[in-house]
C-alpha cells in the first residue's frame, strides 16, 4: 500500500488492487509473498481459460499482482511480461440526443439528475462527476476543473446553462466543499462525503429501464455519448481528446466510427454499389 501511495495511485485503485493481491493469497491459502512464480501462471491460466474471467477484471488482477511482484517485491519474473488480458474489439454504447434528455428526464433524486447532467454536459467519468467541488468551477472563464485518473487536471469548458444549472443547484443545499453532498441522497445518514457512485449507478439504472430505452448503457455511456454529439457538431477530434483526458488519440478515435456523419459518407456509394443486384 505504501508503494502505490508513492507511486500516486488514486484510493479507488490502491483497493482494487489490495483486493486482487489479497484473492491470490486467498486462492493458495499462504502469504502472496510465497507464491512462486510456476504457481502464478498457473493462476493466471486459472483466471482466463477456466473461470473466463472478465477483461477489465483479468487486467486489474495482471496489473495488481505484477506491481506487487515486480516493485514490492523486485522479483523480476519471466511471466510478469507474459501475462496479458488481451485485446477486446467492441464499441461503445452511445445514445442520441434524444436518448440522453429522455434518461436523465427520468431520474427522480435532483442530487442524482444533476450529477448525471453534469457528467453528460462535460463528459465525465463517474468517479470525476461525483467529485466535483465547488472550488473546480471557475464561473467567469466558464471551466470545470477535473481531477482525472492518475490525479492528472484537465480543464472541461462549461456551457452557459450548464453553468447556471450548476450554480441554481448548489444554492439549493450551500454546502461545501462538495457539489453533489451524500447527504441529498434518498435516506442519506447525513455523511459529509460526496454521493456515492453504487447509488448513482442504481439510480442511473432505474432511469434507463423507465424511459424504456433498450440499449445496455451504462454511466459511462454519457461520457460516450457526450464525445461522439462534438464530433458529430465539428469538434476536432485533438480537442475532444484533450476534453476527455485521453492519453492515447487512437483512444477518442474511436468516435469517429460512431457518427452519423460517418454513416451518412457511406450511403449513397453504397446504394450505388448495391443497384440493381
């Protein structure tokens, strides 16, 4: 835990992690110091070719368990560099315009609409909507400043609604530091903390299954959505990857196979392709 904390890591992920050292201890019965290096690929091949576990799991478990090894430890193990979750080709759910007015119509909590509609209006990952302060609202500049995954800061323009919106909802409750308070939850036990992701999530879910929408979105899905509407408006790609905090461009690049602009390009040479067959 001290590593991770010298290293940076964000609380969320110093437990993931925590947790996925803690299951291989658990799977041999002994400290995971003693496990040996045959015995940790014979618990990877258990991960992926018997339990089919999911990609975003097998690659929290590879990452835990290969920093706890290679830097706690410093054993520098052959299999460390093997194992790998492999490469999952799918695309993102994204909803129409439409879609993300209807959903976010639905949810009945205001803590939770506006924290949805915030996450939406800026693009935001669910750990970084429910963390907004008010501090992060920069009102004359119209920016949100948003700390991102590996505590990186990035600046999200604000629309002018968005903005009053936000400031309309914090006058509501005044409280501080935090933007979306725990205790505007539904049966909140008045925490001082920000609202809890597992409720935003069921809310979240609640709402999709009331607007009758059947695509299987998720949170997530807003931050999809959000990127592939700019690109949709002319928002150059390089800008929305700077919006998002994305790293790698072939990571917002992704949007540019989901417009309607794309599939609109394809249209008319395809029904020439396609005449007369």
């Amino acid at each position: 835990m001290e590593d991770l904390q010298l290293k940076g890591y964000a609380k969320t992920t110093q437990r993931a992690y925590l947790d996925a050292v803690c299951k291989l201890a658990r799977y041999y019965a002994k400290s995971p110091d003693q496990v040996t290096e045959e015995e940790l690929r014979g618990y990877f091949l258990q991960l992926g070719q018997v339990e089919h576990c999911a990609r975003g799991t097998l690659k929290i478990a590879i990452s835990a368990i290969r920093f706890f090894f290679a830097v706690t430890l410093q054993r520098a193990w052959p299999v460390l560099g093997l194992i790998r979750a492999g490469k999952e080709k799918k695309l993102p759910v994204v909803l129409s315009r439409a879609e993300v007015r209807t959903l976010l119509g639905c949810v009945r909590a205001p803590v939770y609409r506006a924290c949805l509609n915030t996450i939406y209006a800026c693009g935001l990952r669910i750990s970084e909507g429910v963390a907004v302060q008010l501090p992060d609202v920069d009102g004359e500049r119209k920016f949100l400043r948003v700390r991102g995954k590996g505590n990186k800061v990035r600046q999200v323009p604000l629309s002018e609604s968005t903005l009053e919106s936000l400031r309309a909802f914090w006058k509501l409750h005044r409280s501080e530091p935090w933007l979306f308070p725990a205790r505007l939850q539904p049966r909140s036990r008045n925490d001082d903390g920000h609202v809890y992701i597992g409720n935003l999530r069921q809310a979240f879910h609640a709402a999709l299954l009331e607007s009758g929408i059947k695509k299987e979105a998720t949170v997530h899905s807003l931050r999809h959505s959000y990127a592939t509407h700019l690109l949709e408006a002319g928002v150059q790609l390089r800008l929305i990857q700077e919006i998002l905090g994305h790293r790698n461009p072939a990571t917002t690049a992704i949007y540019t196979h989901l417009t309607a602009e794309v599939r609109a390009q394809i249209v008319n040479p395809l029904q020439a392709l396609t005449q007369n067959l």
